[in-house]
C-alpha cells in the first residue's frame, strides 16, 4: 500500500509541475489530502474486516493464564487474571495449571490444603501446544524462599526447546504471585518471572500504576497478594483481586496492540 501510495504521489506531483503556475499549489494540495482521505478510509475497511475475520475463524487474541498453587490463594488471582483480560472484546481466555512435582495423591490428602488443592487439579495441565498458540501468556505461582516456586522455574526450564526456535519472541507476558507475610518475597518472585520472559524474548506487560487499584494493591511488576497479615491465614482481600484484574485486563489489551501491529504489517 505504502509503494503505491508512493507511485501515485510522485506522478501527481510530475504532472502538477506540468501545469500552470497559479494552479499547481491548489491541485497538489487538493490531490495530496483526497489520496490520504482514500488511503486511510481503505485502510478503515481492511482493519474492520480484519477484526471481523478474526472472530469468525477464531483467530481473536488468545490469552493463556498459568499458574501454580496447592493452598489455593494463586489459583484465585489467576481466576480474577482471568477475569479481566475477558473484558477484552474479542479475547478468548484459558487457565491452566503447572506439572506437580510431589505424588498428586500426597498432596490431596494433606489435611492442610488438601481441598484447596483439589480445586486446583480441576484445571488441566498447559502443554507446550497451549504455550505456541496463545498471544499472551500471564505466569503466577506462590513464593518460596523469595523467588518462584520449583514447579513453576521446571516449566518455564520446559520451555527450552521452543523458545530456541523462536517461538516465543513477541509474546506478551505478565506475572501475578502470592506469599505468606508481607515482606516474604513477592516482588522478587514478580521479578523473577519478569526476567524469565525477557530472556524468551516476550514483550512483558508490568502493570506500572496504570490504574488506580495499584496504588493500594499489587505493585508495579505484577499482580500479589498477603495470605497471612497479622499472623492470621487470609484469601486474597478485593484489592488483591481487583488489582489482579486489571492485570489481565492490561495484559489483554497489549497484546491486542502488538496483535494488530502484526497484521498491518501484512496489509
């Protein structure tokens, strides 16, 4: 579009050059902003299409939430993560859990969290497939001993092979964890995540202060919340969840972006 554009230009402003003196001014400008109203209400069209398209073959953006979690307080922001980015028009949204590496049956019989965990077994296992289809992959686990849970760095390790091919550059990435106290590590876990999709080669989506709920809930990096404050055992308060949200929400939206940069590209 931009050659033709181009071609279209460079013989108008020949043939203007050709004409009278007092009438060339006029005729280039007129010629100049009927091109560039045509071009753009072409381009309207061909975006609208497009996302019309996207929706009837199914290609609208696809978000894919991955979390790990037995006491069930990360399961639960990954829902809320959910949640918003299918405020997204158009987004398609799938939660998934992490491979365990303890015996299942061990866990679900744990009086602890035991229940909390089986909540979690609901969610299927991603698979690498799940990983190379979606746009946004949003990752979140617990924190242990200040950084991301084993489950959660032996998927990501997992992720070797496709990312050597490439796969996952340009991807957008956001990251959400849950700790016990409130100093116990979760921005390091946030970071952690962070640092591992920069090295995929994805396009993370921090949450910054971006929307009024960060100011009171989550931080900058990412989604979290505090399972126990003042020595009491807690779920994820509103905010935590509401904060989580607009992660996924902002997250969806990015990726959106970086989905229709691509497709201009090919217009």
């Amino acid at each position: 579009m931009q050659e033709n554009m181009a071609a279209a230009f460079r013989f108008h402003a020949t043939e203007c050059t050709r004409a009278e003196p007092e009438i060339h001014s006029r005729r280039y400008v007129l010629f100049y902003f009927s091109l560039h109203y045509s071009l753009r209400q072409t381009l309207n069209e061909r975006l609208a299409q497009t996302a019309l398209d996207d929706v009837e073959d199914g290609s609208a953006i696809r978000v894919l939430v991955v979390f790990h979690s037995w006491s069930g307080n990360t399961l639960s922001l990954a829902q809320a993560v959910a949640g918003g980015a299918r405020c997204e028009s158009g987004a398609t949204v799938s939660i998934r859990r992490v491979a365990e590496i303890r015996n299942e049956h061990e866990l679900l019989s744990d009086r602890r969290f035991g229940q909390q965990f089986a909540a979690a077994c609901a969610y299927p296992v991603v698979t690498a497939d799940e990983v190379l289809d979606a746009d946004v992959v949003i990752l979140g686990c617990p924190t242990r001993m200040g950084t991301l849970s084993a489950e959660m760095k032996r998927f990501i390790d997992g992720l070797g092979p496709i990312w050597s091919d490439g796969a996952l550059a340009n991807k957008v990435g956001a990251a959400f964890t849950t700790a016990s106290t409130p100093h116990g590590g979760q921005e390091m876990t946030l970071l952690s995540l962070v640092v591992a999709m920069s090295h995929l080669g994805m396009i993370v989506a921090c949450p910054g202060y971006t929307a009024g709920i960060f100011e009171i809930a989550g931080s900058p990096y990412g989604a979290s919340s505090t399972s126990k404050v003042d020595g009491i055992r807690t779920r994820p308060r509103p905010a935590d969840l509401a904060a989580a949200a607009a992660l996924g929400e902002r997250s969806a939206c990015v990726g959106r972006w970086v989905r229709r940069g691509r497709q201009m590209e090919r217009l």
